[in-house]
C-alpha cells in the first residue's frame, strides 16, 4: 500500500478490506436538476486512487460516463469501519465538475456487503 494509511492495526485491517471492495449501484450524490448519477462499480486502489464506472439518468435516456480521484482516510474506529474523504479528481459525467469531495463512513460488512454513511 502506498496510500497514506494511519499505521494502526484497525486501519490496516480496513484498508486491506477495502482494496477487495467493489461497490455496486451506488448513488454518490442526490443533488441534480432532474438527472440522476449512479455509479455501477466502485473500486480502491492501494495507491490511494479510486475509480468509478457510472450512469447518468435523464429521464429515460442514461449515459455511461467516469469518474476518480483520490481517498483518504482518518484512523479506523474498528477493522471493518472508517471515516474516508474521496476526491473528485476527473469526471466525464454530465453536469459534475472536478474538485468535489464525499465524506462517508464505511462499513466493510461480510459477503462483499458494505454500508456508506454520507457524513
């Protein structure tokens, strides 16, 4: 891992985990004026990269489109529970920009389950 993760024994724990995490089908934003972005597959690099392959919904029109950036994360409350920023870095999805940012809490659950927490 090249990624700035705090040392500790829970974050390493969570950081491992997360680099197998694919998250499916989540909607990072509910903000929009009548479109809708779902990313269909969402996935953390150990670099400290992430990289999102998405959807924009317009009505019944969608349009594929890619976003990524960067993630960092404060010091793990458990092995399987963080606080993470992800920076927009880049982004073709209609009506978004660069330079944005997605605070959550992730819960890494068992099965390649997870739960996202907007903070």
């Amino acid at each position: 891992l090249s990624a700035d993760i705090p040392t500790d024994n829970k974050s390493q724990n969570f950081a491992n985990r997360l680099l197998d995490l694919e998250i499916r089908n989540f909607r990072p934003t509910d903000a929009g004026s009548g479109a809708s972005l779902s990313y269909t597959s969402m996935s953390f690099s150990g670099d400290g990269t992430w990289r999102a392959d998405g959807l924009v919904s317009i009505g019944e029109d969608s349009i594929d489109c890619v976003e990524g950036g960067d993630w960092t994360m404060e010091p793990a409350q458990t092995r399987t529970s963080a606080s993470m920023v992800w920076n927009l870095g880049q982004t073709d999805c209609a009506g978004r920009q660069a330079g944005g940012e997605i605070r959550v809490q992730l819960t890494i659950l068992e099965n390649g389950r997870y739960q996202v927490r907007f903070r």
